[in-house]
C-alpha cells in the first residue's frame, strides 16, 4: 500500500505530466511551504503540485499567500499609487503638508517592498530573479522620497538597510537517461518546492511592545509595525510598536505587568534605526534611565536591562522624546517588547531605584557641567553662554534636552521666559484662532532657532475676508505693578508685507475683541505693539511697556488698562501675509 501512494505521488513526474507554475503558496506551521493550486475540502486543502496532489490539515497551516505574478501585481500597485503622491507633493508648496504626502508615500513603497521581499523569500530560483531587481528598485524610490522630505519635517520608518540576499543555487536538472524517480520503493525525497521559513522568535517571557495597552501618547502616534524581511532582526515576534509624529517633550506611557511587587530587572527590547530619538525611561512616575540613544546607522534590534521597583499587577512605562542624535533624520521610537525579570542583586540597594545615570564627558556633556558650575558660582550670565553654545554646537544631544530646563530657569538679562517655543508642550499653551487662516508649528532647524532647542513658525496667508487667524496666550497671573516691557526673538528668510502685532487684552474672552464684528483687522479694548515685516534674518524686539499703545473698542468695552490684562495675542494686523518663527518670548520685570 505504501509503493503504490508512492507511485501515486511519483506518476506525474514519470510520465511527464508535472503541474503548470503554482498559483498559491501554503506555509506551515513547521515552517515549509507547499507550492501549488489550493482548493479547500472539508478540514483540509488539496493542493496540486507537480509532484501530485496533496491534502494538507487546514490546522496544519499558518497562511495561505499568492504566486509570484500575483504578488508582484500587488505590490506595482501600491508603487503605482506611491509615485502618484510624489508626483502631488511636487506640486504642494507648504513644507508640512509636503512631508506627509511624502512621508505617505515612504509607507507605501516599504509596503510593496514586504511584499516583494515576501515573494523572493518563498519563490526562489532564477525564475523569479526579477523581484530582486525589484525589490532594489523600491530601494532606491525609498531612499529618494526620503531625501525629498523637507528638513526638520518627522520622517517614516527607515528603509531597509541590506540588499536582498541572492537566492540559492537552482537545482541541476536530471541528466538525460537517468532512470526518473529512482528506486520506486525507496523513500520519497520531498519535493524542492518545500522550502523552510524560520518561524517569528520570541524572547523569554517578553511582553510584546505591539500588543501593551497605550494608556497616554502626548504627541503623533503608536502603532504596530511589522519587520519587513530585510530588516536585521530577530525582532521578538517579528513587530515592534512603532511611535511616529511625536517630538521633544512628547511622551508615550503603556501598561505592562509583573507577577510579584519589588525590585527587578526590567529588559527593554529597543529597535534602532537612523531616524530615531533619544529617549529617556520612567517606571511608575520614577526615573528610570537616562537618555537612550535610539539612532543607527541601519534599521537594528537592541535591548538595555534597567534595575526597577514594579508593582503585582499592572505597572506604567513612560517613554520621554528629549531629542535626537545630530545624525538622526527624526524623532521616531520602536518598541519590541518589555520582559521582567529578577533582579540583580547588586542593582538595587534596600528596593531602592538607583539615580539617574549623569551626563556622560562628551564634548557636549562637559558644556553642560560648565554651565552647572557657572550657575552654582552666581554667574547665571556666563552660565547662559555656555549653554547657547551647547544649542549651537550639538543640537539634539542627551546633553542639551538636560540642559533646557536649566536655561529656562536662569536669571536672563531679556527678563523672565514666559514661553520658549522648544517643544510641542510650549505650542500647545497658545490657542489657534481661526486655525484654517494661520498654520503655527514647531521649528528643530537649528537655522531657525535662536535660543534653547526649538521656535515656532507661525504663517497666515493674506486675508481678503477680514478673518483674521491670531495666536492667543492666556496667563494665569499678570502682575502689571513689576511688569516693564517685552522681549521676543522674531525671524523671517524674507520680508512679509503683513505688519505683526502683540497685544494685550483681557482674559478668557468667549471671543476676541475685533473693532468691526466680522473680525476687523485689528483688536479692540487692547494695549498694543505692532512692527512691519520689513527684515530679514534675526531681530531681538524689546519693547518697553510704555510704548504699548491704548486702542479702544467702540460698545466692546473701550480702553482697558495693565491691571485688566489676562492675555496676549500675536497676530498680522495689516491682513497681508507673514511667514515669521518666534523664539523666547519674555516678560522684562522689576525685581521688586
């Protein structure tokens, strides 16, 4: 019985009758793959290969995936759709929204490489050797979309870094004469159409990042990405929880569990690449490591273990974005898993969590020191020196994220810092009025910053139907009686024809105090300031508070006074356009 299912097997090869190119491809759960024409049947599939027909246990299968055409067809689609966003970006003149259609279009030609890189993987041989030059094509689409993207702007997931491998040897056909099949009685070699994948790896009770509960994400977006097959790996079950669009400031808390409370070894499975942050931990509110340099040159898998005290039950991981690497294109965080595990016993002394590490003797931690130690000797004016050279000369480092809540706490001879404009926190302090009119995000250029890590570039096209967009600053205290004038950075790489206007009004109006009811111009029941855009580069406005002038609302309530003031607002009061970044807005106070 067993010759003759052998034969059975065996019969279409001997008689030459071997099936047509496979259609489908079955991956088992061991690995394998069957490739053939797949038709269900009750709790099995019978797939015809050239081999003959086999039955399969549907329990037996992982996936079932098309043919090569089929596959290949898939993916000039999605590169069809991406070059059509490219081709529409050409045609966008705002930066941001040219980086998303760009950044789009990155995700879908590194969709269509998984599927080309799929398809290499399973159908080898010379026959399909055009999916690798496609496959390296969508390379090089990647890498120059990527290069497109406008500078500063948050880029997508890095390409892959590796070439595809080349595909193994195409066996020898059977030399003519030789007896086909060989010793019908003998056992059966399998056919070459099996060929092994290696199963998703998974790390000793790890905790997937893709799969922990996002409690908290303060800026862009958490999601699960899975490794493409170029991609060094392993990656624990082939997936990452890939944060995209947040930046400094921002900050991503997921729920993980421990089995038992107290001191631990907490293992985090970080994925690397050349546009990711740097990050700092915290576990349950506590610091828990300092900054963690995400950067590589190539897309790579990395774990850092982090002695902790852990709750039983659920417990919170807080990932902080302080910046990034000078030779990061971006802001990016992957997260492959998270694994609790014993503790070492020299880690943690009395369940204590052991401080955050210092900053290390970088050229740009030794800045940081210096600063540290000027501030200490009573010398905040020599402190601020060094730290805007630290700014200047080594933006995005550990180093210089440590350092701005040190430069926004000195003594500044431009008066107190009321906003910085460094991080998406600072920006998310002002209201957009009519934000359809007036587009206000945050600048990481170190071009267009003046002072600390960030500014804010705010632009309103002209405005024909007297709706004026305008940014509004609430303020808790206002203390007019030590209150002397204002400081602010202002920059533009052209002139504006719009004139710009600070203005001080009450607070926490239901609506802003326009002259006309349909959003004059300019605000009434105000103390004003206003400059022409006249100037290119860099300009430092202190304006004292006597040349603020009163401007009157007729039946909006007239003139107000400094003891009314509970707002600021910053707006174009001509209606003719800007394009400016603000930097370092502060308030110039006596001391008494």
């Amino acid at each position: 019985m067993v010759a003759i299912l052998r034969l059975r097997l065996l019969l279409p090869a001997l008689l030459g009758l071997a099936a047509s190119s496979a259609s489908d491809v079955l991956v088992l759960k061991d690995g394998k793959t069957i490739e053939g024409e797949v038709a269900p049947k009750d709790g099995a599939y019978e797939v015809k290969t050239k081999f003959g027909t086999l039955s399969v246990d549907k329990a037996d299968v992982v996936k079932i995936v098309a043919g090569p055409d089929a596959m290949a067809a898939e993916a000039g689609t999605l590169r069809a759709t991406a070059r059509s966003m490219i081709d529409a970006a050409a045609s966008v003149s705002d930066p941001a929204l040219q980086s998303r259609k760009l950044g789009a279009a990155v995700e879908i030609l590194e969709k269509a490489l998984e599927i080309v890189t799929e398809a290499r993987a399973i159908f080898k041989g010379d026959a399909h050797a055009h999916l690798d030059k496609t496959a390296a094509e969508l390379m090089r689409e990647i890498r120059e979309t990527r290069d497109r993207i406008p500078a500063g702007s948050s880029s997508p997931a890095a390409p892959p870094p590796h070439a595809p491998k080349p595909p193994a040897p195409t066996p020898a056909p059977t030399p003519a004469g030789e007896p086909l099949g060989g010793d019908l009685l003998a056992p059966p070699s399998p056919p070459s159409a099996l060929s092994v994948i290696q199963p998703p790896q998974r790390v000793e009770n790890a905790q997937e990042g893709e799969n922990l509960k996002i409690l908290a994400c303060t800026g862009g977006q958490a999601r699960p990405q899975n490794r493409a097959p170029l991609w060094r790996g392993p990656w624990s079950g082939d997936a990452q929880l890939w944060w995209t669009g947040g930046g400094p400031g921002d900050t991503l808390t997921l729920r993980f569990r421990s089995d038992e409370a107290g001191p631990k070894t907490l293992v985090l499975g970080l994925i690397k690449s050349f546009d990711y942050a740097i990050i700092t931990v915290a576990v349950n509110g506590r610091p828990a490591a300092a900054a963690i340099d995400c950067f590589a040159p190539e897309v790579v898998p990395s774990s850092v273990e982090l002695p902790v005290e852990l709750e039983e039950g659920h417990n919170e991981l807080t990932l902080r974005i302080t910046g990034a690497n000078p030779a990061s294109r971006g802001t990016m965080v992957g997260l492959d898993y998270v694994a609790v595990r014993p503790a070492d016993p020299g880690a943690l002394a009395a369940g204590a969590v052991p401080a955050v590490p210092a900053i290390d003797d970088s050229p740009a931690g030794k800045l940081l020191a210096e600063a540290k130690d000027l501030a200490g000797r009573k010398r905040p004016a020599d402190a601020i020196k060094s730290l805007e050279r630290l700014f200047k000369e080594h933006p995005g480092t550990p180093a210089a994220a440590a350092a701005l809540p040190l430069f926004n706490e000195l003594p500044h001879p431009d008066g107190r810092l009321v906003c910085g404009f460094d991080t998406p926190k600072d920006l998310a302090a002002w209201s957009v009025y009519r934000r359809r009119l007036l587009t206000f995000e945050l600048v990481a250029d170190p071009k267009q910053v003046k002072e600390g890590t960030g500014a804010a570039r705010a632009t309103a096209a002209r405005d024909v139907d007297h709706t004026t967009g305008a940014l509004v600053l609430q303020m808790e205290t206002f203390d007019e009686s030590r209150f002397r004038g204002v400081s602010i950075w202002i920059f533009q790489a052209q002139p504006s024809p719009g004139r710009l206007e600070l203005a001080f009004i009450r607070g926490k109006q239901e609506a802003l105090p326009w002259i006309s009811e349909d959003g004059d111009s300019e605000l009434g029941a105000c103390l004003y300031w206003a400059t022409p855009l006249n100037f290119v580069g860099w300009r430092k406005f202190k304006i004292a508070a006597t040349q603020f002038q009163q401007r009157g609302a007729g039946g909006v309530s007239g003139k107000i006074a400094w003891r009314d003031v509970g707002a600021l607002v910053i707006y174009d009061a001509a209606r003719k356009g800007m394009d400016v970044v603000l930097d370092s807005l502060r308030f110039i106070e006596s001391e008494h």
